[in-house]
C-alpha cells in the first residue's frame, strides 16, 4: 500500500498530482511501433472530434442531443461515431444517424474545390425550418476533419465560396442537413453529403 504523494516515474507506474489529489497511471506494456489499423483509426477519430467540436459550438441548440454528463462535442461524437468504424472518418455515414428523407431535405445541388477556393450551392425545401424554430446546417471540411466553413443560413436557397488552402489530394466534404421541431422535439434530417477532391 503507497501512503503519501509519488511524483515521476518508476517502471511503467507514473504519478503526478492534479488538482490536489495524487493521481497513479500505468503505461502500456507493449513497445511495438502502432499497426496501420491502428494508426488510421486514431485519424479517423481524430478528424470526427475536430468536426463534432465545430458542430457543437455552433449547432448545440439544434441537435437535439440531451446527453448532459459529458461534454457537448463528446455527446456529438458518439453521435456520429458511425462515420469511423471502418477505420477511416466517412461523412456520408452521418446519414445512420440522420436520415437522408426526400421530403422537407436539404439539398447539395454544387459543389467544386479549386485552387485556394471551394465553392458551393445548398437549398432547403419549404417549409423553411426556422418556421418551427429550427434551423438548417451547412459544413464544408476536408477528410482531417478542419472545418473552413460552418454557416446556419437564413434563406432557403445558399451559395458560398470559402477561401482556405486546398491541398491535393485531399477529400473535401460539404454536409447539409436541417432540424425542424416535430411535436416539440428537435428532429435532425434531410442529410445531404457530397465531396469533392482538388
């Protein structure tokens, strides 16, 4: 039994103190370099946390997600946390959570990635979300997950044209979808994902 505080390491055992309490962590055993599995699912989940952290800043009040013993973009990434299962962040898996409906959806009707430019057109069926107080949701991001563009547009027909670098090679991605109140619940749906690649 260790009485008393233990700061550094010994062996695989470090301790350290947070907060006031004395806090011990062991470190894995294995020194074997990460397999490529392993390796692409630590991208994957890291792209997904860029963009739920993006999602829940701007787009918390119209989720619908109630989960309040974590915190907002944690409670967004279990949400969408089918979008890495195959060891590779897949936006068009948004729609396992969202459905893709063909009535009251938003729709991608344009999208092009140039040099140093996307741009893109988005419309929204009537009725308009914001006539039940939702709202509807445009991003456009690249497969790491950095989000350049994040817009809750107020007309029902969009264009936008982002100024960020574009990379070759590089997977861009623009996801609309809208949330509408239905019987007092904010329903998220009417997904819509394209992508383009420079």
């Amino acid at each position: 039994m260790l009485q008393g505080n233990f700061t550094g390491k010994l062996g695989n055992v470090s301790g350290t103190r947070i907060r006031g309490k004395n806090i011990l962590k062991t470190a894995p055993f294995s020194k074997a370099p990460p397999t490529t599995i392993q390796t692409a699912s630590v991208l994957a989940f890291t792209a997904l946390n860029r963009v739920s952290a993006k999602i829940a800043k701007l787009f918390w009040p119209y989720l619908g997600l109630t989960d309040k013993k974590i915190l907002k973009h944690n409670a967004v990434a279990r949400w969408l946390k089918k979008s890495v299962e195959t060891h590779t962040f897949d936006p068009f898996a948004f729609n396992s959570v969202i459905s893709e409906d063909m009535t009251s959806t938003a729709e991608i009707t344009d999208i092009s990635v140039g040099n140093q430019e996307a741009s893109f057109t988005a419309t929204v069926t009537n009725p308009a979300p914001q006539e039940s107080g939702g709202a509807w949701i445009v991003l456009f991001f690249n497969d790491d997950g950095y989000v350049s563009y994040a817009k809750i547009p107020e007309v029902s027909i969009w264009s936008g044209t982002v100024h960020t670098p574009i990379v070759a090679g590089k997977s861009y991605y623009l996801v609309v979808f809208r949330a509408d109140f239905v019987d007092g619940v904010l329903i998220a749906h009417g997904l819509s994902v394209n992508s383009a690649v420079p």
